[in-house]
C-alpha cells in the first residue's frame, strides 16, 4: 500500500475487491487481438498482441479512482509503455497537426475516451497487461487495456485496440452520453459537466413530478416538495435531492448514479433496480424504502466524519429493503453501518 491520501470525496473498496463498471465483453473475440496507431502520424502502425508481450515489460504501482467513489490504492499493473509504442526510437510517431489522442475500444459501442497529448505525455500511460499479478481478467479489460494514471478510471479503457491521433478533440462515450467531464482530475473533482437542463425546463418537470424515462442529469431539485414523484426509469446521474421530500417516490431502474439524496425524506419510495453508484444517501430517512437489486457500488449511508453524525446518518430499519448480497458493493464502514441499523432494529 501506499500512503498517498485519497482525492476528495473517494472512498477505499473493501479488501480486496475490484468492481467492474460499464461494459463487461469485449466485442467480436474470433480475430486475434491488435493495437493499430493512426491519424495524424508519419505513417500507422499496427502491432500484434505478441508482438506487445515481446516488448520490455515494466511493473508500476497506481492508485485507481473511479469517479463513482470508489478507490483502489496501490494497485500493481504490468505491461508495456505507451510511450515505447509511440517512438521510434527518439522520435515521436505523431506529427505537428496531433493535439488530442483518442483510444478505442474493441467493443460492440467502439467505445472511447481521449486526452490531450501534452497530458498523455505528463501522466506517462501504460498498456495493462496484468494486474495485481495476474493476467487481466476479460471483463477487466483483457487481453490488453489502457491504465492511465492520475485521472478517473473512465479515462483507461479495457480491450484498448486503436489509439488514434487527432487535430482537435473528439469525447468519448462517457464524456459524451453520460456527461463525465473530460478533464477528470480526481483532485479537482472533475466528474461531471455543467449541467445540459435550463432552469426553466428543470422548474417545469419538478412542478409537475413526472421524471419517469426523462434525462435529466445534474437536475437540481433540492429542497423540493416531491411526494410520490414518478422518476421510473429517469437518467438522474448527479442530481441534486438535497433534503427534498421523496415519500413515496418511484425512482424503480432510474440512474441516480453520484446523486446527492443526503437528508431526503425516502420514506415508502422505491429505490428498486435503481443504479446508485456513487450516490450519497447519508441522513435519508430510509424507512419503508425499496432498495432491492439497487447497484450499491461507492454509494454512502453516513458520513463518518460529519460534526453531527446522527445528522447525516441514513435511517433505516426493518422496514428498509436490501438484498444483502448487493451490501457487498459497498465499502467496508458503510457496510457495518447498514448492517448494523437493520440489526438493532430487529
Ligand atoms: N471498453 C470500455 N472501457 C472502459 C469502460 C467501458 O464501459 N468500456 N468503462 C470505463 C469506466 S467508467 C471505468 S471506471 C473503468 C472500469 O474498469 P474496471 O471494470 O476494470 O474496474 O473502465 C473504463 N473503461
Ligand atoms: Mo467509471
């Protein structure tokens, strides 16, 4: 383990564990696994997956943050370094025009993420073909996948097959569809963009309380009356429910991942099939809540380092519905404290 503190607002998995997030297979797996290099290059490359086991090897230790909360310090990745796939020699493979790299997956979306090239070349990326001394596991990423150091996990991706140079930026998916922010500094917080909604749009949909199938992310609805709001299916990544009232609200397979639900009156609502990763639910009252088959990953219940921790601890008591085996997603304390409220209840 290394000492170094965790950045703002992560939480450490428990043991040993490492969550899969987002797509678990690659795509197609019959043809043989290649990294090409092309855009703005002297001339494109594509390498073989021998070819990279060929090449030196390095070890490196790297602390993992994903930007639902979770963190995975000192994680130990073996494999190749970017940067000797994209010299020859001395000299660099891209030309004057390339300001941005971009990295595809080999993956039914051609899933993607970028950089700017000066950070690619400050951060020092390596091509992961191992880590924590055994090869990548496939939904990890392998045979090969990117480990970029010093971002947010969404900024390395698994079954790496193309890294393409371009004269200006391309957002990945992420980036793009879910409205990660493309810096993803985990110092600075960088998670989400600003949000897409207006003000007026956002007054609108909370006046009437039907969320249900809508996107809208990073909605502020804070200190809101919201009794029985339908939000069934709702893309509600990084929204604001602040305190509001919630009883009976549908939130059934909505995405409130990294929503901020502190202090929210949860009472009778269902949670049900929601994603909650990265959600904060610290001081929610949590009685006759739903909250079978919710994604728990990062999400938390209290804040251990609150002045008034009775404030911001979630209630929750047998009337609050769990599948214990979805607590597991949880880090270590939150996960006592769960257990804990539903067992000095009954
Ligand atoms: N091809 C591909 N790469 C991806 C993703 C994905 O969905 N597809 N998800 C990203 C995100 S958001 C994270 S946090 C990490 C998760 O890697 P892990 O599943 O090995 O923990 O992979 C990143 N790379
Ligand atoms: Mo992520």
């Amino acid at each position: 383990m290394t000492n170094n503190p965790l950045p703002p607002n992560q939480q450490l998995v428990r043991g040993d564990r490492w969550p899969v997030v987002g797509e678990r297979h690659p795509g197609e797996t019959d043809s043989p696994w290649t990294l090409e290099i092309c855009g703005c290059v002297h001339r494109s490359l594509t390498f073989s997956l021998d070819l990279i086991l060929a090449m030196p090897h390095v070890t490196r230790q790297i602390d993992v943050h994903c930007v639902t909360r979770w963190s995975k310090p000192a994680m130990t990745f073996t494999g190749v370094q970017l940067h000797d796939l994209l010299h020859d020699g001395d000299t660099p493979l891209w030309t004057d025009k390339a300001k941005v790299v971009s990295f595809v997956a080999r993956s039914e979306r051609n899933h993607s993420t970028s950089l700017l090239l000066n950070e690619m070349l400050d951060l020092d990326p390596m091509i992961a073909l191992q880590a924590d001394g055994s090869p990548l596991a496939t939904e990890h990423g392998g045979p090969i996948r990117m480990v970029v150091p010093g971002k947010y996990f969404y900024k390395s991706v698994k079954w790496v097959r193309r890294i393409e140079f371009l004269s200006e930026e391309r957002l990945g998916y992420w980036e793009s569809e879910a409205g990660y922010h493309n810096g993803a500094d985990p110092w600075r917080e960088e998670r989400y963009m600003a949000p897409t909604l207006t003000k007026q749009e956002a007054l609108r949909v909370i006046e009437a309380r039907d969320f249900s199938g809508r996107d809208l992310r990073s909605i502020n609805a804070a200190h809101r009356d919201l009794t029985k709001l339908n939000a069934s299916e709702a893309l509600l990544r990084h929204a604001d429910f602040r305190s509001s009232n919630l009883q009976d609200a549908n939130f059934r397979g909505a995405n409130l991942s990294n929503a901020n639900l502190q202090l929210a009156d949860l009472r009778g609502a269902c949670l049900a099939n929601a994603d909650l990763e990265g959600a904060d639910l610290s001081g929610a009252d949590l009685r006759g809540c739903d909250l079978r088959g919710a994604s728990l990953f990062g999400a938390s219940f209290y804040q251990p380092d609150s002045n008034d921790a009775s404030k911001l601890s979630a209630v929750i008591d047998h009337t609050t519905q769990f599948d214990v085996a979805s607590l597991d997603a949880l880090v270590e304390q939150q996960k006592a404290y769960v257990l804990n409220a539903i067992e000095s209840d009954s």
